[in-house]
C-alpha cells in the first residue's frame, strides 16, 4: 500500500521508506471530484493494470497485470456517452483522451479504480497514475511521478496494491 499526501499540487508518494514527489491535479485534491475540474480525488485507489508504449519503453516489472498500448486505443471522457471512463478504440464518435501520445506522459500509465464500479456520468474520468511533466508541472487530475520513480514503485507494489490519495 502506498499513501500520497498533498500540498497544493505536488504531493509526496510513500511505499515503506521510500518517498517520491509526484504531481496532482491543477485545482489540488477533492473529495467530490467533477469531470473536468481539474482535481485528483480523494479516496483509496486499487491499481487495476499498467499500460506502456512498447515502441518506448520495455515492458514495465511489476505484479500488476500489464498491457501495450497501441496507436488506436483512447479513453472515453464524455459523460453522456455509454462508454464513460472505459477504454475504446480511437476514431471514437464522442470524446476520448488518446493514449499513444506524442508527449510521454502515458508510456507507463497505471489505470486505478476510480470512478469504475460502478461509474457515475460527471464524476471524472481517465484517473491514472503516469509519468511526469518536467518540473513535475500539475496534471488534469492524475498522479505523475519521474518515470524512473514510476518503475521502481511499480516494481515493488503486489498485485492487491492501492493508493491513498489525501486531500490538504
């Protein structure tokens, strides 16, 4: 299990005695998240699988169960849209979030629980834990961490991981 606490919008990742900084969303955390707010939520996340680009990076060591990524898969965001907060395949009708990007952030992604089970229409989608802007500039809601301290908490965390995301 780890536990991040925040500040503003960069945050501490703990597992054991290691500790990582790790960027959060732009407006902080918050307990009722909305799409779009920009927020990471507050809560204990499970971590369901690891997505990477093969074409960038090897296939990440960790217990969790993993999958490449490919230049077609996205993220449905639209609330209204009977895919919400699942993967799909890009070109998709409503809004999607791609994947396979150009900047990355997502070749080592960490899809967590949030929102999934069941999903509630405006309550943020595509939560994910993933590599880090320089700087560790704010993300739109995620989790991001340097992608060398990425693989080695991966690395480390069991099967049955979760994350404990704490508000301010």
């Amino acid at each position: 299990m780890s536990a991040l606490s925040s500040g503003a919008c960069l945050g501490m990742l703990a597992l054991g005695g290691m500790r990582f900084p790790c960027a959060l969303g732009r407006t902080g955390c918050r307990v009722r998240k909305r799409e779009g707010d920009g927020a990471t939520p507050v809560g204990l996340w499970r971590l369901r699988v690891v997505l990477y680009r093969p074409d960038r990076v090897q296939r990440p060591r960790t217990h969790l169960p993993v999958q490449a990524i490919r230049p077609c898969d996205g993220w449905c965001d639209a609330p209204a849209d009977r895919n919400y907060n699942r993967p799909v395949h890009l070109p998709y009708p409503a809004s999607a979030e791609r994947l396979w990007r150009t900047d990355g952030l997502y070749d080592i992604v960490v899809v967590l629980d949030y929102n999934d089970r069941p999903r509630v229409r405006g309550r943020g989608s595509a939560i994910f834990m993933h590599v880090a802007k320089p700087g560790y500039a704010p993300t739109e809601g995620c989790i991001a961490l340097a992608r060398p301290y990425l693989s080695r908490l991966l690395e480390r965390m069991g099967s049955r991981a979760t994350l404990a995301v704490r508000g301010p």
